[in-house]
C-alpha cells in the first residue's frame, strides 16, 4: 500500500497493510481501518476492534456500511477522498448506531494510490466527559450557594407558618379545619425540599478508604430487589479482578442508590432489566481540582475504573439529556430533579466523572473512578483528602 504523497514504493497489487506497516498501526492508540472498493474493510487494529466492539476477523468480513447508520457522512467522506486524491478532516462526525450507542468522533481519511482509504477515528467521548465534568461541578456549586441561602431565608419563616396554622386547627371550625391542615401540610412539604436542598450545601468531607465497589453495587442491587425494583431482573456483569476504589463507602451507595431507583422508575413493567457491569478501563486521566467541589490544588486523577448502569426503559429525550445532572429537570411527574444533580455531587467530590448516553429501550449512565493506590493509602491522606 502507498499513500498519495508518500515517496515509499508501492508493491504491485497490494491493498492491505504490510508487516511493518501493521506493526505500526497496531501499537496506535486511535481507532484506524483501511476501507477498499465497495467500503470492505482490509485491515482494523485493535483500537477499531475495540471501538466497534467486533473482533479483527469478524470485522474484515464486513462493509464499512454495515457498521455505521443509514447516509453516514463517513461514507460520503470516503468518496470524496478518492474522488479528490488528497487527505479530508472532519470533525464531530456522527458514528452513533443502536448497537454501538452514542459515538461522536473525528475522522481523517487518506486515499493510497490502490483506490484504498485509510481512516482514523478520534473519539470525542473523553473531550465531552471532561467539558460535562466541569459542567456538573459548577451546577453542584450553584446549588450549595442556593441551599445555604434558602435554608437560613425561608426555613425560619416557615417555621412560624407551621406553627401558627397548627394553632389554628385547634381554633376554627371544623369546616376551616382543613385549610389549616392544608398550610401545615404544604409548609412540612417545602421543609423535606428545603433539607434535600441542603445536601448540595454540605462541603461532604468524605472518609476515603479503599472501597470493593462490588460490595456497593451487591447492596445496592440487594435494597433493590427487596424494594423498589422487585418487578426487575437485574443482571450483574461484573469483573472480578477489579482493584478497589478510593472512595467513601456510604456516600456511593447513596449515588448508585440514586442512578439504579431511576433506571427501575424508567424500566417497563412487564419485561424490565437493569444491567450493572464493571470494567478497568487504563490509560483515562483527568485533570481535577480534587475533592469538595472542585476546591483544592489541581492534580490528575487516573480514573480506570467503570461502572455502568444500563435499563431498557423508553430512554431519555435527546433534548433533554444534556440538562439532566442539572437540578429540578425532571422527567417524573412527582419528581423534583434533584436526584441526579445529588449523583454529580457525589461523584464530582470522588473525583470522577458521570454520563449518559440514551435511546429508545436502551439509556446508560457510565461511572469512572479512581483506584485506591499505594500513594493515596498512605498515612498523611487517611483524612480522605486525595
């Protein structure tokens, strides 16, 4: 194979990767193919296995159309390469599918004199996840502004509401009774609101100590299962060869509480699933201003480590899905929003990051954290400041 340009002779023929050029290919992080006539793919290395979730030789049988929905720009892309002879960028190509979920990535495509293109794709997941990382954490300072304010204004008011309708019950008629019961009822209502707010206002000093998140996920999936998702089959899909995460033990049980009771909410009645699988995932690090909300020394967090809740439920409105860590939005007709926004906090403070990715029968909420490491065990970080 030769690429246009290239002053490297072309063996007679050849339209697939040689030995050295495979070698290459193969150690580079980034998703690469080499699409021929009629898009059949020549050649993936492990990175496209990876992306298209599809072993090399399964791949290798297949047309590059196969893989991508119906009028993908990426084909479109292809043919203008050959057609010009000359190397395309794009950016924030679209390469979502059913099966693959939400896939967003740039794309450069290189012709070679055999009529073949080399394609290199370059996931925009990671840019996402740290623009939504930041975009949560000030949604989660926002609100610690607002709770501590509304709790200092409007508890105390409240308070006298409270009191002076029960002091009314116990003065009017029997008719006026229950507007009286219907002030103090709404005034306890605002109070449970008020103190769910406050939990944004706490800085959330958490206890970290190496934590088996699959101990979390089995007590979590145990209240589940006794509870509120006792219609549900829930599925463990699980790594046992996982390190344990440097977190603090009640607070994600609190979070994963919160993701799993929504995705039971969300699940169909009849056939519902949830599905909680774990993975290591090397080589994701984020740059973080450490725990409470983003205060502290910057530093850059390893965060290998993945868990995914993953329902079958009617999925998400595309519009509505990037608000959805933000607080009050809500799809629950007696929902308040706060929930999720709660979740973000809780990761945020762990140093992680949260997302989602939603569509019909099929919405996922990843979760990556970092591993409890030899550095972080150490004495001096015993106070759970990493």
């Amino acid at each position: 194979m030769r690429v246009l340009g290239s002053r490297r002779p072309a063996k007679s023929g050849q339209n697939d990767l040689s030995g050295r050029e495979a070698g290459i290919v193969e150690a580079l992080p980034l998703p690469i193919i080499l699409v021929g006539p009629e898009c059949r793919l020549l050649h993936a290395n492990q990175a496209a296995e990876q992306f298209f979730d599809m072993g090399v030789g399964l791949l290798l049988k297949q047309k590059l159309g196969d893989l991508l929905p119906f009028g993908s720009p990426l084909l479109q892309l292809i043919g203008q390469a050959r057609e010009r002879g000359a190397s395309i960028a794009e950016r924030n190509v679209d390469l979502s599918t059913p099966r693959l979920g939400e896939r967003v990535a740039d794309v450069t495509l290189t012709p070679t004199e055999d009529g073949a293109v080399i394609v290199l794709l370059q996931e925009r997941g990671l840019a996402h996840r740290i623009d939504r990382q930041l975009l949560y954490r000030g949604a989660a300072r926002s609100m610690s502004g607002m709770a501590a304010v509304l709790a200092h204004e409007i508890k105390n008011p409240l308070a006298g509401i409270r009191g002076a309708a029960q002091l009314l019950e116990e003065a009017v008629s029997s008719e006026d009774r229950v507007l009286a019961e219907l002030i103090r009822n709404e005034a306890d209502r605002i109070r449970a609101l008020i103190d769910r707010m406050e939990a944004f206002g706490d800085p959330m000093a958490l206890s970290r100590t190496p934590v088996n998140i699959h101990e979390v996920l089995d007590r979590v999936k145990l209240v589940a299962e006794t509870s509120f998702g006792r219609r549900l089959r829930i599925v463990e899909n699980f790594d046992p060869s996982l390190p344990p995460v440097w977190g603090d033990r009640d607070n994600l049980i609190q979070a994963f509480m919160n993701i799993i009771r929504n995705a039971a909410d969300a699940a169909p009645p009849d056939n519902g699933e949830i599905v909680l699988s774990t993975a290591y995932r090397p080589g994701v690090r984020i740059a973080t201003g450490g725990s409470g909300g983003g205060q502290g020394p910057q530093q850059r967090l390893s965060l290998p480590l993945e868990v995914t809740v993953r329902d079958n439920g009617s999925g998400i409105a595309a519009d509505l899905l990037p608000y959805i860590f933000d607080p009050f939005i809500t799809t629950k007709s007696h929902g308040v929003g706060l929930g999720l926004p709660l979740v973000a906090k809780i990761i945020a403070d762990h140093g992680g990051v949260i997302e989602c990715e939603s569509q019909s029968r099929r919405t996922l909420f990843r979760v990556l954290l970092p591993v409890a490491s030899a550095e972080n065990r150490s004495p001096r970080n015993e106070s759970g400041h990493a």
